[in-house]
C-alpha cells in the first residue's frame, strides 16, 4: 500500500485516457469552500481514480474476469457478440423521442414547408445482433413514433437495407464502402436518378482502427480497418465550415487517422454547419442533410449527385439560428439518425 502510494505521487498525471476517448480528471484546487461542501473530496476521488497507477491493466482484469471467468455477457453495458463489440441500451426513452420529433417538427414548420423533405432512421447495429435474451431498444416504437409524428415528411425505412456486417466490429458507426444499397435506397427515395458506382472510387485503408467499443471492452480485440473511398474529382470540392468560416478542400482529413477517434476522418469531425460545393455535379439539385456523425462518412458519396450539399447537425447549433446560414429555397431535404441520437432526444438544440 506504501509502495502503491508513492508510485502514485511520483507517476505524471495523464490528461486523457485514448482507449476510453476522454479526457482524465486533474488535481482539483483545494479550498476552504470545497472542504466544508463536500466538493473537493467527491473531485479528489475522481481525480484518484482516473489517475490511479495501472489503471488500464486494472480494467483489462476486471473485463477478463467479467467475461471469461464469471461469464457475464457484459461489462458495464458492452458486450462481446461472435464477430463484434456492442454497446447495450436498453431503456426506451419516450419523453426523449417526443422531444426529438417535436424539435423536427419545428424545423419543418419554420423553413421547409415547401420544400422535398424525407427522413430515414439509421438502426443501431444492436438491432442486427444475433442473440436471444440480449435487451434491446423497442425499435417498433421508435418507428411508429416517428411515422405517425413526422406526418409531413415522406420516410425512408433503412431497416431492411442495412445489415450487421455494414458496421464496424469495435465501433457503433457503419462502414463508408458498404454503403452503396443505402446511397440507392436514398437516391431512389428523393426522386434523383443520379447513378453512383462505388466500385469506379479508389480504396484508402487505414489500419488499424481501434473503434469507440475497443477501449470501453477493455479487451485485446482484433482491430478493424477503415476505408474511404475517392475520385480525382473530390480534389475541386469546397468544404466550409460555415460557423467557423473555415474554407477548404478537405472532404477527408488523413491527419485525424492519428487522433484519438480516427472516424474524425470523414469531414474533419463534429461541425454544426458544413457547405459542401461539387462544380462538376452532374446535376444543380442541392441538399440539405441534417444529420448526426453517421452522415459525415455517407455525405461525400451523395456529391456525385448534388452540386450542393449542407450538412446540419443540430446537437451543435440552435435551430433558430439556422436562418442565418442557409437560405431554405428549392432542395431536397433528408433527416437522417441514428437510434441512438434519436433515443437521446434532449442533445437537439
């Protein structure tokens, strides 16, 4: 215990954990105030837990204990099927679902009334994981729900287009080259008759990708490789990041494969606002795709068939304040989400 105290004084502090993908509590200021509150101490006991000497070994040997020895199915909620890693919800959130469907249809109401707009759910791949007596969300309610909400919008059911091996083994987002019956199923849907081969793109492999569920198992698994696809063309694009007013031509940004979430790849990340600009569209259709950080990997293969593409994801900006970056005239319009973020209501602004 002496020799694990001073081990602990004597190790640097960390300022992130790379396998969970957060950043790691630090010593908090000590204060009169905090003593007598009780706050320092509850801070402290963060901050020792998170820098505590061997931690990751430690949670390696909880997982392994958890899974090989007592044979749990789980380990704080992830869990091990035979060719991937899953996260488990469980709880069907309806107040959250409500909240979701009434700040879409505040959206509609305020800009896009005369407009084209659909909407498809992307299922969590939980609801392809093969395995009886694991709880899953009620994908039946969330479905229905959002029918009989979301009245003045057409719906696109991806259910059954998509499927288990469409997503990555160690993380929840699905894979940008499997993804070409959805780009039909969407295309066909909104009434574009643009036609996009995958197979005329050429393969980037990065490897290995260690996916959000990698670190959260806290197990030696096999990585997966993530793959995105390009043409000569995509070098003309003009991506702005029109809250930042940042300009560029990066659809995809090579330097995030060595960020702590290599999926940052696809549109540099998380963005309120991104204006994507094709010069040689086969079309002048323009769309407007709100969307979570599933449509950042599927947006660059929808440019084939929009001049324009504005991508808005309304975790990260008011809705409200949409008028002031877009000017809602003649597109088509595509809500698309996750269960997951749909399940999460509350995360719209």
């Amino acid at each position: 215990m002496i020799g694990g105290l001073f081990l602990n004084i004597l190790t640097p502090d960390k300022a992130q954990s790379f396998s969970e993908r957060r950043p790691l509590s630090n010593l908090p200021p000590l204060t009169l105030h905090g003593v007598f509150t009780g706050d320092y101490s509850e801070a402290f006991e963060k901050y020792a837990l998170d820098q505590m000497v061997l931690r990751e070994d430690l949670r390696s040997l909880k997982a392994f204990m958890q899974y090989r020895i007592f044979g749990k199915l789980d380990n704080n909620g992830i869990y091990l099927g035979d060719s991937s890693v899953y996260k488990l919800e469980t709880y069907t959130d309806h107040k959250q679902i409500q909240y979701f469907t009434d700040k879409l249809n505040a959206v509609y109401s305020k800009y896009l009334e005369r407009l084209n707009v659909h909407y498809a759910i992307i299922p969590d791949k939980n609801f392809y994981m093969d395995s009886e007596g694991v709880p899953k969300l009620d994908y039946d309610f969330i479905v229905n729900h959002l029918y009989q909400s979301l009245s003045n919008m057409d719906e696109i059911d991806l259910f059954n287009v998509l499927k288990s091996d469409d997503y990555y083994a160690t993380d929840l987002h699905w894979k940008q080259e499997n993804l070409q019956s959805v780009v039909d199923h969407l295309m066909m849907a909104m009434g574009n008759e643009t036609k996009i081969d995958f197979s005329t793109y050429d393969i980037h492999e990065f490897h290995p990708f260690y996916g959000a569920y990698y670190g959260q198992s806290a197990l030696s698994l096999s990585p997966d490789k993530l793959i995105y696809l390009k043409k000569p063309w995509m070098e003309g694009i003009t991506v702005t990041h029109l809250d930042q007013m940042i300009v560029s031509n990066v659809l995809y940004d090579v330097e995030k494969l060595e960020s702590i979430d290599a999926y940052d790849v696809f549109l540099s990340g998380p963005s309120a606002i991104v204006e994507m600009t094709n010069p040689q569209a086969t079309t002048e259709k323009e769309l407007i795709l709100f969307r979570d950080s599933f449509g950042s990997s599927i947006a660059p293969m929808l440019l084939e068939a929009y001049q324009k593409i504005t991508l808005v994801d309304l975790r990260y900006i008011p809705s409200d304040q949409l008028g002031e970056y877009i000017a809602f005239e003649n597109q088509d319009v595509l809500f698309l989400f996750s269960t997951t973020v749909i399940n999460k209501g509350f995360i719209i602004k």
